[in-house]
C-alpha cells in the first residue's frame, strides 16, 4: 500500500488456510490471507484536477504519500495494532488483531468460526502459524516461501515508500474513473515481477482502489480491494473500510476497522513463538475445496 496502508493482504488468509477446509460453505479462495492485509495490509495496506496535463508515477506517488500525512509521518511510525472485524459472507465471519513493529515484525490473530488463525513473524528469519482448518493444528514453522514473501505483509509502509531501494517499478498508466471519480491509475511490479494496480483519487490523491491476481491451482484469477472511509489518526489518514472481490466469481471479503493505533505498546513476545492452541473438543466445520493461492 501507499504507506501505513491497511493492506488486503494481510488479512486474506492465503498462508494460514492455503490447505485449510472452512467454515459454513466459504470457498478456501474467498479464505486466503493474500488477496485482501493487504492489506492490514494494509494494515498497508494513495493527485491535479482530471483534466490537467499528464503526471509522472513519481509525482503521483510523491502527491499521494503527502495527502496521507507525508513521508515524515509515515516514517515516523514505530508499530501499529489494528483491530475490527473481517468478513468471508454469512456466518463466516469474526474480528482480527494485527500487529506490527519495525523492522518488519508481524503478529496477526483472526477468528472464524470459533477457530482463531495465528500468524507471527519475529522480523528477521522465523515465522510461525497455527492453522486450525489444516490436518496439523499445532504450531507450525512458515515455509521457505512464505519467510522469501513475508516482507510485502510486515512492512507497514508499503510497497510505495522508498519504492526503487525495495527492487519495486512504477508505471503511469492512465486515466479513469472509480465509482463516479476521477483516478490516475499506476502500476507497481515488485522484484519478484508481481503487477499491481493502484487507483488514486485525482482530487485528493487517497487510495480508491487496488488489483492484482493470484494464483489457482489451474489459473490466475482477478482480486480488488476498495478503500473507503478514510479517517485520521496522529496526522495519518488510513481507511477504516476495505471490500474486496474476485470478479466473475462469488468470492468477497470485508475489513471494518473498530479501531488503530499508532505506536502503541507492543510486548517483544508477541513476535516470538505462539504458544500451542487448546486441545479443541469438537473438530472445527468443514467446508468445500477451492482453487488455492
């Protein structure tokens, strides 16, 4: 995101439920962390009148991070919690907690179902996950592939910030409009050659709109977020309202944050190892496959 941004990605569970059975008939794509966080992403997660003369992706960056509160806030930032509410569709939904810490430390906690996804990460080389939907529901070291991607959802700054030191490319691309306003779209391609689209307000330069694809077992798929009710927090704007979607499917996820904080206390040991989850009476609900992410 354009910094300090609520990212989709974050709270899409496409780590902790990559091989998850979910609840009350959610598809597992419609439960993967990914696709939203970022986007607490997210949270992560950001122009001159429309008709005015074309911008470069530097100058629309560069409007964009300074109507968010400026790089000196933005930077200022040591840690932020996050807390509200995600929801997968009927019955399918609960609160979430995320919590970041410079240099890039990330503790996340979101209940569905009665069953709370964990998912930590200490900053430097380990991470952990419990995944009750999975066969195993202990504590679970992430991947080597999830510690290679951990960076896009601990570092709450974003991907715009300090963009070309992070191995990131933006493109201008064009003009259009989102939900009745006008936007200057831009493209960002990270290191790893992943294309993501940023839609900016071209009257107040906030985040309107996000996409990229993820990838199915069979096929890449479309995902967009849309940022709505932007409010201020120590001089920052965040948005406190995130609905994301997968067109041509049923797949939809919303965020509502109840409340941020910036640079609240935070205890080291949350970005240690979780403890082991309660040995659960009843196996959590099942629910039908899905292309996984």
């Amino acid at each position: 995101m354009a910094g300090n941004e609520i990212d989709p990605a974050r709270f899409s569970p496409y780590h902790e439920l990559r091989a998850a059975r979910v609840p009350c008939g959610v598809s597992e794509a419609a439960m993967k962390t990914k696709w939203l966080l970022i986007a607490l992403l997210t949270l992560l997660p950001l122009l001159l009148p429309f008709g005015a003369a074309a911008q470069s992706a530097d100058e629309v960056v560069a409007k964009a991070l300074a109507a968010r509160g400026g790089l000196g806030r933005i930077k200022a930032v040591q840690a932020q919690r996050v807390t509200g509410t995600i929801s997968f569709g009927v019955g399918a939904e609960g609160p979430f907690v995320v919590e970041l810490k410079r240099p890039g430390k990330m503790h996340m906690e979101m209940t569905i179902g009665g069953q709370t996804v964990v998912r930590v990460y200490d900053g430097k080389s380990a991470g952990w996950t419990i995944n009750p939907f999975s066969e195993n529901k202990d504590v679970q070291p992430m991947s080597a592939d999830d510690i290679k991607n951990i960076s896009d959802e601990s570092d709450f700054d974003g991907p715009l910030v300090d963009y070309k030191a992070k191995g990131n490319e933006i493109e201008f691309v064009g003009k259009e409009d989102v939900e009745g306003k006008h936007c200057y779209r831009i493209k960002l391609t990270n290191k790893k050659g992943e294309v993501r689209f940023y839609l900016f307000d071209a009257a107040s330069y906030q985040l309107l709109k996000w996409e990229s694809t993820r990838k199915g077992e069979d096929k890449d798929y479309p995902v967009e977020s849309f940022f709505r009710d932007y409010r201020d927090v120590k001089g920052i704007q965040f948005a406190f309202e995130i609905d994301s979607d997968s067109p041509g499917t049923e797949q939809k996820q919303k965020i509502v944050v109840a409340k941020l904080e910036v640079d609240p206390e935070i205890e080291e040991s949350h970005f240690g190892k979780p403890s082991p989850p309660p040995p659960s009476a009843t196996p959590p609900p099942a629910g039908p496959g899905a292309p996984q992410t």
